[in-house]
C-alpha cells in the first residue's frame, strides 16, 4: 500500500470523518439548538424594542399633528376675522 501526502485527498478525508463524528455527535446539536435559539431570541428582542420606540414615536408625531392642526386652524380663524372685521 502506498501513503502519499496529496493535500486535496487528505483535506477531503478529515473534513469526512469530522462530518460524520458531529453529525452523530448530541452535544454539537444541542450546541447549536442553543445558538440557534439564543440568535432568535436576541432578534425578538431587539425587535420589541424596537417596535415599542416606534409606537412611542408614533404617538408623539401623532400629538405634534393635533397641536399644529389646532394652530392651522386657530390662524385660519384668525385670518378670517381679520377680513371679516376690515370690510
């Protein structure tokens, strides 16, 4: 038998047998379970954060409309009394 040292054989050959070992191999699917759900959990919870700033936001813009609605309106009532009282 001969033993060479070919590079691509031997990288195909110890990538196979490490496949093999983690793919049976419990710990390294229950490590990666536990990635899996710790990366799911940190987005969700980035995500409620993010989506309680943005109501907040929503809320405050909402509050800026009304006020300057009742300006627009307050100096169109304005406007209109000044004509009213030049004729």
């Amino acid at each position: 038998m001969k033993f060479g040292l070919d590079r691509d054989t031997t990288d195909d050959y110890v990538f196979s047998v490490v496949n093999e070992v983690v793919k049976y191999s419990s710990y390294t699917r229950e490590k990666f379970k536990k990635l899996i759900l710790k990366d799911t959990s940190t987005s969700t919870g980035i995500s409620k954060k993010r989506k309680s700033y943005l109501e907040r936001q929503k809320i405050k813009d909402s509050k800026d409309l009304s006020i300057l609605q009742e300006l627009i309106s307050d100096s169109n009532m304005d406007n209109a009394m000044d004509k009213i009282s030049q004729k």
